[in-house]
C-alpha cells in the first residue's frame, strides 16, 4: 500500500520590511525565492501545495505555475500566525473535498519562502517522518528550525493558536513529543533577512 502523501505549506505572505520588499519576489540564481521554495516542495514529494501570499499577492500568484495553489492571508500584515492559520485552514478545506483515490495526507510540512539553502534533500528527510500525530521539525547542528512537520492531527489545534509573529512556535514549545531531525548535514537553515544575505551561508 503506498504511503499517505505529505502536503506543502509554504508561507510567503511577507512584506519584507528589513530586507526592503516582499522576499517572495526576490531573484536568486534566475528565479525569485517562492519558486525556488515551491520547486523543492514539488521535488521532496509534497501533494499538495498550498503558497499562502499577503504582501504583493497578486505579484506572487502570477509567478506561480498553478494560480490555485495561492491562498491569501487578508491579515498576513498581523504576523506569520495569520498566514499559517489561512494555510491549515486551506489544507483542511483540500483535504475534505479531494477524492478519496488522491489519498488523504497524513501530514503538513510547513516551509518559509526566504530559506534557500533548504532544498528538497532536507524536506524529503523531515517528511519521511510523518504520521496524522508527527511533531517534528529540522534541525541543524541541534539548532530547531524549518521545516516544521505538523501531523493532521494537530492541524486545527495549531491554526487556533497561532497568533502574532510567532507562527506556531509558542504551541511547539508546549509539545513533549517534538522530535528534532538533524539536517546540518544536508543544508544551512539560515535566513535571507537582508540582501547581503543572499551572498549565501558562512
């Protein structure tokens, strides 16, 4: 029996206020950072995908190859809570109208669009772990970061917590089950912040 697929969450709602423009717009290597994020979504496996969008949205959804794949968070501006609540919510909704052939995922691997040095090598490895209860998220060299892989189980519980900038980090560090997977070795979990950051990872 083939194994439940693991959907994608990508969070690229953000006005990107310190780096001077929506970093889901910004061009690395010949291709802005949402679609480098949704290419490795795509390659690690990840059916479906939803890309939450705010700031600049209708810039955002017209880079992607599937304008439906677009959710827009109507009060990105209030924090990442806001884009990962329209996210969950969205998934949710997918999720309950799809085909019972197209197979329920067991799982949401929640991504941001400005880590481009997470690739699908790292995505794939923290996907491998999902189940409808998984807590779990990337880390490199111990340091918890993203991806964040959120069982379906929990999927409703964490949209309702999310508030503010903080995303679900304030419901994870309530989670004894959270289990860290170490990725350092694949990837740098760094940020894109600012646009010498783009130089890539020291």
């Amino acid at each position: 029996m083939a194994e439940p697929p693991v959907a994608g969450l990508l969070l690229a709602a953000g006005a990107g206020r310190r780096y001077g423009g929506p970093k889901a717009l910004v061009p690395l290597d010949g291709d802005p950072l949402v679609l480098r994020a949704l290419r490795s979504l795509t390659a690690a496996g990840c059916h479906p995908v939803r890309v939450v969008v705010g700031a600049a949205a209708e810039q955002v959804r017209a880079l992607l190859p599937d304008p439906a794949q677009a959710v827009t968070a109507e009060d990105w501006a209030t924090g990442m809570g806001a884009s990962l609540r329209a996210g969950l919510t969205a998934l949710e909704t997918a999720v309950e109208t799809a085909l019972e052939s197209t197979g329920h995922p067991a799982a949401a691997l929640v991504h941001l669009v400005d880590l481009p040095w997470v690739g699908p090598e790292v995505l794939a490895r923290v996907a491998a772990h999902a189940t409808p209860e998984t807590v779990a998220r990337a880390a490199y060299d111990g340091v918890p970061g993203h991806p964040v892989l959120l069982g379906r189980r929990w999927w409703r519980d964490v949209a309702d917590a999310a508030r503010g900038d903080r995303g679900a980090r304030d419901w994870l560090a309530t989670r004894g089950d959270l289990t860290l997977i170490e990725c350092g070795d694949l990837g740098s979990g760094r940020d894109v912040d600012r646009p010498g950051d783009l130089a890539g990872p020291a």
